[in-house]
C-alpha cells in the first residue's frame, strides 16, 4: 500500500493495517489502534507488535530448546531489515526442528511498504505469501466497494492451484498491473429474465508498455446479481489478470508482442486459464463455450470450435493457429461461413420483430400487461441481431481485403514471418500450455455444477404467450384481418391469416 506523505501520522500508521496481520502474526486492528496511538509510523508499529512478548508467547513452540524463540527470532529479523539487507532465505528454526515458526523476509527496507511476513508452515500460508507477493504488484483503483470486490475475488482464486501458477509467473517475470472497474463498450446489463447479468464484453486487457497491464472490468458487474457476479468474476478476472495479463508481460519480453495475439493461442490461453480456475474452485459454470470446448477436445476435434471461435468476434477473425497452412484457404472458409450467417441473421430478425407485434397485440389490444419483461428481452435480441449484421457484413469485407493481401508477395512473406515466430520458445510454450490447460479442464470439468439462473418463470410466461397466441388465432379466424389490422399493418408480409 502508497502511503500518502499528506497524512498525519496516526492516519497512515492506521490505513497501514491490513487483515492479514490478524491471521498471520496475531495482531488484532484494536492492538494496532492501540500502538499507533502512541504517535508510531507504520513500520515502528509492525516492530513494537512483532517485539511484544504478549504476541509472541502465543505461537507454539515444539520440545524445550529456547535457542531460536519467537523473541530471539525476531529480533534477528528485525536487525536484519534494520540494515538493509536482503533475507529470503526461510529460517527453519534451527536443525533440530525445534521450533515450528519459518519466517520469510523479502526485500530492503521500506518504509512505504509491508516487507515482513511471519508464517507457520502449511498450504494455506504457502497460498498467503503467493497472494500476499502477487497484490504487491497491483494496484487496484477506485471505491472502497470496488476495491474490495477485487481483492475478495483475487483471494478466492489464490485457492485454484492453476491460478497459483500463473501468479508466480507474473512475480517472477516483474509484471505489475493497474486494475479498475470502468466503462466498456459492448457491456450490457441484462434484467430481462428476472436476473441481472452482464452480457457482452465483460473484461479488457491491454500492456501499459515494458511489464505493466492495464485490467478494466466492466463496470457493469457493480449493479449485477451478487451471486452471479461472484461466479462470473472469478472466470474474468482470471481470464484477463492471470491469462492476458501473464501473456503481455512475457510476450514482452520475448520481443513478441506485436505477433502474439496474430493466433488464437493468445485468446485460448486466456479462456482456458479462466475455465481451469473455475475447475479448480468447483465454481459453477457460466459460460457455456467451456462445456463445449472440453467435449471437443475430448474428441480429438477442435475444427468446429476454432471455426466458431474465429467467427465470434471482429477481433478473432484473422487470426492464424499453428496448423494453418494456407492463408487464402483459410480465410475463404471463414468468408463462406460469413456469408451463411448473415442468411440466418436476417431470418432471426424476421422472427424476432414478428414475435414482438405478437406481444404488443397482446398487451395493446388483450390489455395482458405482464409480459412486459419478455417484450424487453425481444426487444434487446433484436437490436442484437442489427448490430451481429452489421459486424458480420464488415467482417466479410474485412475477410476480402485479406484474402487479397496474403495472395501478394508481401503478403506470403508476412504467412511465412507468423508461421517462422509459431516455432520459438515463446510460443512453443505457448502451445503446451494451451495442451496442458486443455487436458486438465477435460479432467475436471465434471466437479463443476452449472450456474442455476432459476428461469422457470421466464419459460411459463413463454409457454403461456403462445398459448395465448394460439387461442388468440382460432378465436378470430373468420374476422382475422380486421382483429389483426395491427399487426398486419405493421407488417403487410406476415401471412397470419393465411
């Protein structure tokens, strides 16, 4: 934590505790209150509790050995940081194992920073000092609120053994990340089944320059259903924190960032982490790609997803995978796929409007006002489908011009500069964590229940409309058009009394 030099002396000595002092060195926020009463800094205050025999008489000791007690311990410690100097090797409290307290001390001293950490040894301390080494290199923006969703999810994922990892490749690769909720476009609340959920871009991930990203979550997630962003938060903050994040940085020093995120390894990679953290956790599933992805890989086929994958997004659209081999073929197969999509969308958005003039004529002219959400949602699917069109005609004429491209000589030599950077260590290893991910989800998916968005009353209120429809039309079949003239008026192509 900065510690503002605009402060009094009691503030920031009182804004220094942190909760872990409580579950590490049994040092309670009253105890804390109390020392820095006494007109102590933070650093003085962590010394003068440290030093106090009231804390220390608490840990345990095994056998009568007295040579390396807590006191003696720490005040080694103590001194060491006192001059400086660097200790992180553990203190296994002697040969004879006659103490169960370890101590790790990283780094010079700091009057700006937390720089000592006592622990017992266990998994769970093993978790702390990863966790507590990782936030180091944060720094989380915004409210109070906000700031504590953060740091709540990135302690629930310190728990997953695969997130673990990947934090200590960030540590030691001296990444750094800035993270905030903020606005994102693309990012919409959706109420229109009786839960609010976030759809669209829900988290993006960019480098700041050297080893520093910048993680911005949608600030959507702030006004969503508390369990379902609880569920949801883990997979994206893990996508984008410890799957982007940990990509840019190595990218980076691999001098490969500007033909990384050319293959989809880049973005696989990032679901992948997300989904195995989400394994790890038993969270519940809330993206539906993750049970796809792991039956297609189960079999041994990836073809359909990656042509689904590919097809998901402007931004993945020219990407390249390893086995590619040619450009042109490839692209060609991804404009043909375009092309049958835009059929299916025009058709859907058919659909959809006619459903909402079956809606309005039930409320407008049948006075049913309850159906209000359902008209919501057919409103928003619509205006998704418009903008799915609009996205897939630019993503065709974006498929053209690169068709186009990898057919010139300058071109061909690009193909061969990818398919060259596809061969060294950077995305090599790339490659087999991508393999190794994928494995370990088809392993443990099955652990994981499916989120219950509980939408049994959105699914009567459907079934209810078309009954109401299907009455709606035998009840009036001899006077339909004049019963109808709404809907026919609207739409003179919709054979309804046909």
């Amino acid at each position: 934590m900065l510690i503002n030099s605009g402060e009094n002396i009691l503030t920031q000595c009182a804004r220094s505790y942190q909760d872990s002092y409580q579950s590490l060195y049994q040092i309670t926020p009253a105890l804390w209150n109390a020392e820095c009463q006494k007109g102590k800094g933070p650093e003085e205050t962590l010394k003068a509790l440290l030093l106090g025999k009231t804390h220390f008489t608490s840990i345990s000791k095994r056998g009568k050995n007295q040579r390396n007690s807590p006191n003696n311990t720490a005040e080694k410690i103590l001194a060491a940081m006192s001059r400086g100097q660097n200790f992180n090797a553990l203190y296994d409290g002697g040969q004879n194992q006659s103490s169960n307290l370890s101590v790790s001390v990283t780094g010079k001293v700091n009057p700006k920073a937390h720089f000592l950490l006592l622990r017992r040894n266990s998994a769970s301390d093993r978790r702390s000092q990863i966790l507590y080494d990782f936030e180091k290199r944060l720094d989380v923006k915004g409210s109070a609120q906000e700031r504590k969703i953060i740091l709540d999810t990135l302690s629930r994922i310190s728990h997953s053994p695969t997130a673990r990892t990947f934090m200590k490749n960030f540590i030691a690769d001296h990444g750094n990340a800035a993270i905030r909720f903020d606005h994102i476009d693309g990012a919409q609340l959706d109420a229109s089944a009786g839960h609010k959920t976030v759809i669209g871009i829900q988290g993006e991930t960019g480098s700041l320059g050297g080893s520093k990203v910048e993680v911005i979550l949608s600030d959507q997630y702030l006004r969503a259903d508390a369990d379902w962003r609880a569920a949801n938060l883990v997979d994206t903050l893990a996508h984008e924190l410890l799957g982007h994040g940990v990509e840019i940085v190595e990218a980076q020093q691999s001098h490969s960032s500007e033909i990384y995120n050319q293959t989809s390894l880049d973005e696989r990679e990032a679901f992948l982490v997300g989904w195995n953290v989400g394994a790890d956790l038993r969270a519940p599933i809330v993206d539906p790609e993750e049970e796809l992805y792991a039956k297609d890989y189960a079999r041994h086929d990836l073809q359909s997803y990656l042509d689904d994958f590919h097809l998901e997004d402007q931004e993945y659209l020219l990407m390249l995978d390893p086995q590619d081999s040619d450009p042109v073929a490839v692209y060609q197969h991804r404009k043909s796929m375009v092309k049958k999509m835009i059929a299916n969308e025009y058709e859907e958005r058919r659909d959809q409007k006619i459903q909402e003039l079956i809606l309005k004529h039930l409320r407008d002219v049948h006075g049913i006002d309850s159906l209000g959400d359902i008209l919501s949602r057919t409103l928003m699917n619509e205006k998704e489908t418009t903008d799915d069109l609009h996205q897939l005609v630019a993503m065709d004429d974006s498929l053209t011009d690169s068709i186009a491209h990898f057919k010139t000589p300058a071109g061909k030599k690009e193909f061969l500069r990818l398919k060259a950077a596809f061969k060294t260590p950077f995305f090599r290893r790339l490659q087999s964590r991508v393999d190794d991910l994928s494995r370990s989800l088809v392993k443990n998916i099955s652990r994981q229940p499916m989120f219950d968005y509980g939408d049994e009353d959105g699914d009567l209120k459907i079934k209810r409309v078309h009954a109401l429809w299907v009455r709606d039309l035998k009840t009036h079949s001899k006077d339909c058009s004049k019963h109808f003239k709404d809907i026919l008026a609207a739409d003179p192509g919709f054979d309804i009394c046909q």
